[in-house]
C-alpha cells in the first residue's frame, strides 16, 4: 500500500473547490437588512412598550402635521387600519398620545405626543442603532442611507404603497412671501399652507420627490 503523507491527507480531507456558491452582493443586502430587522425588533419588548408601539412613538416624533394620523401610521408601516388603531389606542391608554380634533375635519383626529412620551423616546432601543451607525463615516453613511431609501422606494412601488419623505426633496415645497413677518418662509403647495422652517425635516404623507424613479 502506497504511503499517504500526512500534508497530503490534509488538504484532501479539507480542500475547498473555488466553485462554492455564496450569495450575490444583492442577495448578501437582503439578507443584511432582514437581519438587522430581527435585531430590532428582538429588543423592541423593553420599558412596557413592544415593537409596534415603539414604532408609532418614532413615527408621531417624525410625522409633520399633516400625517400625524390613524391612517398616516397605517401606511408609512404597511399595515391595516385596524392594526394601527389598536396600537394607537394602547399607546393613549398609557397616556403616550393625545387626540386632538383636526383643523379641517372635525369627524378624525390628529395625535400627539405627550411629555411622557418624549421622555420615554430618550431610553429608545433603537439608539442603538444609530451608534452603530455614527462609527461609519459620515459620506459612507449618507451614502448607505441613499441607497436603502432607493431600494425601499422600489419595493413599495412595486406593492403601490406610499412613499413618504421630508419637504426639503417634496415637489410641493415652494419659497413664500413673508413680507407680513410671520416667520413662515415655505409654503406647501399640496396642502396650500404655510410650513415652518422647524417643520421641513419631518416626515410627510403626502411628499412626492422631485426626482421621478
């Protein structure tokens, strides 16, 4: 029987062919993206809140005036309105969120935060993220935050879903006259309403980029 060296046996036992198959860059950002939903979401059950009411708490933070709504949370979540509702109602039962009739339509409602809420959005799990993300720098960060933002806006295209986004990128924002000095330099077209400059890095329902994808 021929003699086996012992440096043979081992690369034979262990060699690994080129040819193994791994995942494709886009496959390999899927796969990033779902795990980092898990993570979120597996430490989301803290301070009696869950996943869902964290969510909504981020969610009325971002929201301007116009979308801080039942059917806004629904839809910036793709959720039903049942869904969202019963969230909602267990968030203003902990004294979370207040309603408040609405400026143009008195049969709904819009929601706020209360100062409990804002206090308890200071201990937010989801901080954790935004650390992780702060020890990139800060071009590849943006840069990360454009590309998921395209890959979101295809995907709720494709499911004809609302794209929601800030009034600094919204077709509707236009310059306003501020000759009476109301300190109101913007005025949203869509809504024919004044904005004030505070209000043009939150989150709209009703935004439609300037760039056509």
């Amino acid at each position: 029987m021929p003699e086996i060296s012992l440096e043979n046996l081992v690369s034979t036992r262990y060699y690994l062919p080129m040819s193994v198959p791994s995942p494709t860059p886009q496959q390999a950002v899927a796969e990033l993206v779902e795990q980092l939903g898990h993570c979120a979401c597996s430490e989301a059950f803290s301070a009696g809140l869950n996943p869902a009411q964290w969510a909504a708490l981020r969610f009325f933070q971002r929201a301007n005036r116009f979308s801080r709504t039942v059917s806004a949370f629904a839809h910036y979540h793709g959720t039903t309105r049942g869904t969202a509702s019963q969230t909602i109602r267990a968030l203003v039962n902990k004294g979370f969120l207040r309603r408040f009739p609405a400026e143009h339509d008195q049969r709904s409602f819009r929601l706020e935060l209360t100062d409990a809420a804002r206090q308890r959005l200071t201990s937010d799990p989801y901080t954790e993220f935004v650390s992780a993300a702060s020890a990139l720098p800060s071009d590849q960060c943006a840069m990360l935050a454009r590309s998921l933002r395209s890959i979101l806006q295809q995907v709720q295209g494709k499911r004809a879903q609302r794209t929601f986004g800030e009034c600094t990128t919204c077709r509707h924002l236009r310059s306003a006259d501020d000759s009476a000095g109301t300190g109101c330099g913007y005025r949203c077209l869509f809504k024919d309403e004044l904005l004030d400059v505070a209000e043009l890095g939150n989150i709209c329902i009703d935004y439609q980029s300037r760039v056509d994808h």
